[in-house]
C-alpha cells in the first residue's frame, strides 16, 4: 500500500495533520485534530528513507509497544498508533507546558531551582519505574513541565520494560542514549537497571547548577567510556558557593557503580526535597578530582566488556521503600515501643530501606499558640529531640534515617499529604485505646488507613495478661 504523504491537510487513520511542530533526525511530530471536543494531540511519524540507521524503526516498535501500557501525570496520555503496513505513527496527548531545552541558555540556575526541577523529575522516575520501564535517555529535550507543574517524561524509543521484549537489546550489540547523559551501565550493555535514570539526572543537576556538563560533549564511544574510572570535577570547584549538600546528592547520582547511588528515584527525590536532613559525608567536601594513581587503578580494574549484575527494576524497588512511622510523643509507652518494635521488623528485612519518624503538633484553627513550652524550649526542637531518641534503638545509618515534625490543625491530613508528596510506601502509625470521643469524631490512625495511598499498617500494643 502506499505511504501518505505527509503534508497539512494529510489525513491518517482518521487524523487530520495540520501544522508540522519539529522535525528531528528520527522522526517528525505533527499537530492534529481528529473531532470537535478532542484534546489538544500530536502524532509522532518516523523518519524511514533510504540509509536511515535501523534503529530508528526497532526504536519506534519499542514506542508502540510501551506507551500504551502507560498511565498517570508523568507520561503523555496514549490515543493511537499505526503499523508499518500503512505509516506507522503514535497518537499522544500534546503537552501544554515546555521541555527544559530552552533552559539551557539561562544555566547556571538558582540552586533552590534546580533541586525542585530534581525533585519533580526523579518524582516522575519514580513513576515510571514502577510500571516496570527504564527511560535511559534522561535529557533536557525529553521533559515537560505541565501547567500544573507536574515533570512529564517523553519519548520511549530507547526504554526498557521489564515484560517485554528488549528489541534494542536482541537486535544491536552496541550502546544507545545520548552521549553526555549515558550511565557506565548503559555503555557495559546493561539496559534494565533503573538507577541508570539516576545517573542521566544526576548529569542533568550537574549541568543546571553549574553551566557545564560533568563528562563533557564527546560522543565516541571512547570518550564516553572514560567515565567508568574519570570522575567529574566537583562542582563546589566550579562555583564556590555550591552548597554541600547539593554537592553530595549530585555525586552520589554519578558514582560509577549503581549501588553506590540512591537505591530508589523516590529516595533522590526525598534527599532533594529535605536539604537539611541530607547527611553529608566526604562527597559534600571535595574540591578536587581522584588522583592519578587512583584513576589508573580503576581504570586498569575496569573490565569494559563485562556487564555489571543486571538488577530488575522492579525487585529493585521492592528492596528500598521508603518507610514512613507516625510517632505520638505522648502516647502510651507500651503503645510507641510497639510501634518501635514493627518498624524494626520491617526494616530488618530491607536493608536499603530509608525511614522517616514523624511526629504532628497540633495547632490551633483560631487561637494563638505559642513555640515555646512552659519551661522555654522549643516545641520544635523538644520534639525533634524525642523522635531521635525514639528511633536511636533502631541503630540506622544516618544516610536511612529522616525527623519531621509538621505542625497542622489536623495531624491525619498532615499525615497523608507528607505520605504524598514524599512518595511513601509503607506508613506504620499507633492506634490509641477507643475512647467516647474517638467513637463520634473518628481516630486519626482510621482516617489514615481509609484514605492513604499507599500500605498502612496501624499499631497496637499486646494485650496486658
């Protein structure tokens, strides 16, 4: 059958093209319209001429194949796509908002802008890794901001969906991204881990906060290979009021072995998002790059053609939540040591495990209330004290341990908006004795469990023989 022509006016499949918005190597995005009261769409049509490099096709059957099992906020809504037997093209719902491309011309970026760009970005990751899909090619031109905020991630020609069939990785025995932005793991041929996301936004917030790129523009393969021994400079080199803290996440995101990374994208972006509470180790300090001898040590260690240990994205995840523990500093001593008791259950079987204690203070709708106690010190700081002292017996690594105390009139909706906005995965909270009050009002450990998003497991101390 013959091919359409692709000209305004073209209509595919019920699509009509009406104004061509970008023309890249690989392939041509198209504003269409199909019916009065449609949203706002794109198609997506390949480039496929003579010479064109066989990847582009095997990257757009990828495409097919993993848009449409894809849902939520931080991905194009899918609405259609051709096969090759006519034109093959993917119909998506058009982004209102604008890649970061543009930015790039504004860097360096406010500190303070940058990790939030982070925050939204690895919050997007984290979404997408838990539909069991690796991006690989994290980069400026492939995120969208939404109206709302919300970072969108594009263009899945190069992904990896842990249910389906790798056709990049059965049919081409060479590396894929893009240069500045590929991790070590890529470039060693190991498509399926998805803290390689981690490394490509760790570029990424390199770049932003400080105008260069970590690893430079070289796109041989040769260039790109010196990352697997040649760390970047640190960045506080670069600016010399780079913040430490900022500095430490950054690192850790462009170690060259996965492990050494955050675990999860739900645990950058909750670094990100907690600046003060980032503990700082000898990353946060470096103002040089490794010496001679221990690049050449490395680099001789460093066998190129051996893949690391391929992780599934999502046993990976399920390895490293981040636990949550709603703490009432006075309740019951019985009923918090239960709580205690659970949580370091849980923790003992998921080492990578990162906990957050948190604790409300209660604030009044109308009256004034005061920060201090009667005694003159602070609620704040009393509290934080007290939920240290509370987690001290679990003998965490700082690294996996996080205070909060949040001060709202109702401590259940405080509650669930931090479970929220921090991703949490498994909330554990206290449940008080049932009291008259309780019984018409309703306790804040049953409006948590009714209305979280995430698993909840409510507490109680054992029953007094």
């Amino acid at each position: 059958m013959v091919k359409p022509t692709l000209e305004p006016g073209t209509v595919i499949d019920g699509f009509r093209l009406e104004e061509l918005i970008h023309r890249g190597g690989m392939a041509e995005l198209w504003r269409v319209t199909r019916a009065v009261g449609d949203p706002p769409m794109l198609m997506k049509v390949p480039l496929i001429k003579e010479g064109s490099d066989p990847a582009t096709i095997v990257g757009f059957e990828m495409e097919q194949m993993i848009m449409p099992r894809l849902s939520g906020p931080h991905v194009p809504k899918f609405i259609a796509a051709g096969d090759f037997a006519v034109q093959p093209h993917i119909v998506m719902e058009r982004i209102g908002g604008t890649s970061l491309l543009p930015r790039l011309k504004e860097l360096p970026l406010p500190y303070a802008e940058v990790a939030a760009l982070g925050v939204k970005i690895a919050t997007a990751l984290d979404a997408l890794h838990r539909q069991h899909v690796v991006h690989l090619d994290i980069k400026p031109s492939n995120i969208v901001l939404r109206p709302t905020g919300e970072a969108v991630l594009l263009d899945y020609g190069l992904s990896h969906h842990a249910q389906l069939p790798d056709l990049m990785q059965e049919e081409f025995r060479v590396p894929f991204g893009t240069a500045p932005y590929m991790s070590p793991e890529q470039l060693k041929g190991d498509r399926t881990d998805p803290r390689s996301d981690q490394f490509a936004l760790g570029v990424l917030l390199y770049f932003f906060s400080t105008g260069v790129r970590p690893f430079g523009e070289g796109e041989t393969l040769r260039a790109m290979r010196r990352r697997l021994w040649r760390d970047p400079e640190p960045p506080r080199k670069l600016r010399a009021d780079y913040p430490p803290w900022l500095q430490e996440i950054v690192l850790r995101c462009l170690e060259v072995e996965p492990s050494w990374r955050y675990p999860t994208a739900a645990q950058l972006a909750f670094a990100l998002g907690h600046p003060d509470q980032v503990k700082l180790t000898q990353r946060s300090e470096r103002m040089s790059r490794d010496s001679f001898r221990v690049v050449m040590r490395r680099r001789f260690n460093t066998d190129l053609k051996q893949a690391s240990r391929k992780a599934d994205v999502t046993a990976q995840l399920a390895s490293a939540p981040i636990v949550a523990a709603a703490v009432d500093i006075s309740a019951d001593a019985s009923l918090n040591e239960a709580l205690r008791v659970t949580t370091r259950r849980i923790l003992a079987t998921l080492p990578a495990a990162r906990l957050a204690c948190l604790n409300v203070n209660r604030v009044h709708r109308l009256a004034l209330d005061t920060t201090l106690d009667q005694s003159g010190h602070s609620k704040q700081i009393d509290r934080l004290v007290a939920l240290r002292a509370w987690a001290e017996p679990l003998k965490l690594d700082g690294a996996r341990l996080t205070v909060h105390v949040l001060e709202a009139v109702d401590p259940a909706d405080a509650i669930l908006d931090f479970a929220r906005s921090n991703t949490i995965d498994h909330l554990l909270i206290g449940a008080r004795d049932p009291s008259f009050t309780r019984s018409l009002l309703g306790s804040v450990s049953a409006k948590v469990a009714a209305e979280a998003g995430c698993s909840v497991t409510i507490v109680r101390p054992p029953r007094a023989d």
